[in-house]
C-alpha cells in the first residue's frame, strides 16, 4: 500500500548563517544566530521570519480546519445516504 501524502511542504525551524531580509516581507531582518522558518520548494529554501512564519501557520490551520471539517461532512453524508 502507499504511502500516504502529505499535504505539508517540507519546512523546519533553522538558524541563519548569515543576516537577511525575509523572503515574506523585505523590512523584516533575520540575524545571523536567528531562528527562521525554511520551507523547501522544487528544491529551492525559501527563508521567513518567526512574525510571519507565524501568521502563515496560524492562517493556514484555520484554512485545513474548515476542509477538514467539509471532508468529516461529505463522509458522514455519504455513510449516511449508504445506510438508507
């Protein structure tokens, strides 16, 4: 059987080698010695500040939260419909 995909991209919390802007939002400076978050694309690192990072993750629960929630709909639904 398959593996089940993931519908996370690959990301972690790393610290910066060296001081740049984050890729989000220019005027956010992340330090060298800093904790960021790099998110691997197409085999490209993209790097974002914590303050984004974190408005990213907390948009994005609420988006999967509402899908989840319209998938759990559909298959109760559709259970239901089968038991009739």
């Amino acid at each position: 059987m398959a593996r089940p995909r993931s519908l996370l991209v690959s990301m972690q919390l790393t610290i910066a080698g060296r001081a740049h802007d984050c890729r989000f939002n220019s005027t956010h400076r992340i330090f060298k010695g800093e904790r960021r978050l790099t998110i691997k694309d197409d085999g490209d690192e993209h790097h974002y500040c914590l303050a984004c990072a974190k408005r990213f993750m907390e948009r994005d629960t609420e988006r999967l939260r509402v899908l989840l929630t319209s998938v759990v709909g559909e298959q109760q639904e559709g259970a239901a419909s089968r038991d009739d």
